[in-house]
C-alpha cells in the first residue's frame, strides 16, 4: 500500500483498506519501541506542529512519534498564522521550510488551505468538525480489547453527538462497517450533510449509521463512548443549556449496565470532567453546574481503557506520518 505524498485531513478520504493498513502499521511501530528499537523513515524531514487551539496527547504525541523515527520537530503557536498573515502566505512559507505540517485549530478549510498552498504532507489534529487521528488511535484501542472484527462491533457515541471527536469516529465507523450509532437529545442536530455521507458509506460497508435520543439503544454496545459536553472554541455561556440537555446522557453504571454485556468498553479521548478536581470543573460546579459527562466510577472502572487510547495516539499518528512521509 503506497499513501506516500498524502495528506491525512479526514477519513472521509481514506477507504477502509487504507485504515486497516494504517492499524496494522501502527501495531508493528508499538510492537518495535516496546522492544526498544527506532525507525530511521523520517530522517533529514522537517515537521511543523501548528497549533491554534490547546493540546497534550496531540502535541506530545505528533512530536515524540517524529523524533522516534528522526525527525526534526518545530513547535509553533502565537505566530502570525491568520492574524498578521493569511493561512495561504503562512502556507506558502512554512512549505518552504517543512516537509510534513500537522495543523490544530478550528476550520477544516484552514488545514486544506494548508495542504493546497504549503506543497508539504498535512496532517489535522483536530478541528470543529473532525478528529481523523483520535478516530485511529481508538480503533487501534478496539482491536486490542475486543476480541471482534471492527466491522461486528456496535459502537454507542453518547452525548454531544455534534462534535469533532463524533463526527471523526463516524466516518471511520462507517468506512469499516460498524454498527455506529450517535446517542443524545434531538435538540443537538447531527450536520444533515454528515448524516447522507455516513449512511451512504455504511449502505456500501456493510455497516449501520443511526442517530438516536433513546438511552436503552445502548443495548448490546461493545463500546460506549463520550466526550465533554462543550469543545475547545465553543461559548463558555453553552454550559448552562448543555448540562440540562446532556445530564440524562451521562455515562454511569446505569447506563453501562443498560447494554446488557459485561465487557463493554468505556472509552474518551480525553480530557474529561469525571470529578471535580480541575479547575474548569470546580469553577463550574461552584456557579451550580455539575458538567461531568462521566462518573469517576465508570472513568476508573474495569471497562475503562482510556489511557490506552491516548497511549495509542503517538503509535497511530506515528503510523500516519511513516506511511505518507517516511523514506520508502
Ligand atoms: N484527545 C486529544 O486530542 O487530546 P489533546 O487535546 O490533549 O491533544
Ligand atoms: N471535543 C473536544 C475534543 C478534545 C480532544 C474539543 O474539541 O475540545
């Protein structure tokens, strides 16, 4: 499989073949620095890590998955990217500097600005509207505690059913034929061209596509799933109108135990409001808003893999920038 000179801005470009291959190279690049041994593929490449928005796993991730493989790492925020500068001129310069630029920020038209203007390998780690490297890392996560095929697996994404990480999972979802279903309240409308793109490709996988408000369609989920219930970049006065919707959506025990099954994973991508303990939910809680959308219960539970997710992450973005940048 040849994804070299690619660049990796949704899944929605990827075919199901290509992301088996992106998992299973990611498999054999863990299963290489588990024994303590590095890759030379992106020696002599110059990567820029261009970040509007905050991040750990991202940022931590795309940097020590470079420098496993020899790369040179440029971190980069408050520059002069779309505010002194237009995303094309900023593209045009940093393509004459970077081989690979990974982008976090907030419009997917920023990132395929990027890739159209820099003529370096783009890579988004994250933007309103996709998540495409969080989407692998959790399918790696799967692969390694079910003991299924992703395409038998019936995945519940519970909550802020709107949201990057959301619309991330679903196109990779549908590419590989799950049975994907997005759990919350009616009054959050899924993106109506998101909604024709993920049943048209779960019509061709094999896979199933369903939106749905009714908390007992959990039932049977090998994976249970959610994110905060306000994003990076949204209006802090959301929380309020949030906490009311999505409080029924939280993921107890109760909900846990509506799917029927013992070994449902709980999963997230972290960060998480699961107890009171940060700042940003104490501050919350104090003005009267409990906005945990997971118990500390279930967040620390046996069905928890959390943390494997965001181990994952720097295995499987190591995966993206092998495949599409790294010296064949
Ligand atoms: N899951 C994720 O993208 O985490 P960061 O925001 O810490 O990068
Ligand atoms: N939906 C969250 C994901 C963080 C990784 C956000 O955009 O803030």
């Amino acid at each position: 499989m040849d994804l070299y000179g690619r660049h990796f801005l949704t899944l929605k470009d990827y075919s199901a073949e290509e992301i088996y291959y992106l998992l299973d190279l990611a498999k054999s690049l863990k299963a290489k620095k588990k024994a303590g041994q590095f890759g030379h593929s992106l020696e002599g490449k110059n990567i820029c890590l261009l970040f509007e928005k905050t991040s750990t796993r991202t940022r931590c991730a795309f940097e020590v998955a470079a420098k496993d493989e020899g790369a040179h790492v440029t971190f980069l925020s408050n520059s002069q990217f779309g505010y002194k500068e237009s995303i094309e001129d900023s593209a045009k310069v940093l393509g004459r500097m970077f081989e690979g630029i990974e982008f976090r920020g907030f419009k997917q038209k920023t990132v395929e600005d990027l890739a159209k203007y820099s003529g370096a390998v783009v890579w988004n780690g994250l933007t309103d509207v996709d998540h495409p490297t969080q989407t692998l890392a959790d399918f790696l996560t799967i692969q390694e505690h079910l003991d299924k095929p992703l395409n038998q697996v019936k995945f519940v994404f519970v909550g802020d059913i709107r949201n990057n990480v959301a619309y991330g999972l679903a196109y990779g979802a549908c590419k590989v034929g799950m049975d994907f279903v997005l759990l919350g309240p009616d009054a959050l409308e899924v993106d109506p061209e998101v909604k024709a793109y993920c049943e048209k490709e779960a019509a061709k996988s094999g896979g199933k596509f369903t939106i749905t408000a009714n908390i007992d369609d959990v039932a049977g989920a090998d994976v249970i799933y959610t994110d905060i219930w306000v994003s990076m970049g949204e209006d802090e006065s959301l929380y309020a109108p949030r906490v009311k919707m999505l409080s029924p959506y939280k993921v107890t025990k109760e909900l846990m135990a509506k799917t029927g099954k013992d070994e449902t994973l709980f999963m997230h991508c972290l960060p998480s409001f699961h107890d009171f303990e940060t700042e940003a939910a104490k501050s919350k809680k104090d003005a009267g808003l409990d906005i945990r959308e997971v118990t500390d219960e279930v967040f620390r539970s046996k069905h928890s893999v959390v943390f494997d997710e965001a181990e994952n992450r720097l295995h499987t973005i190591k995966a993206v920038m092998v495949a599409t940048l790294g010296h064949q």
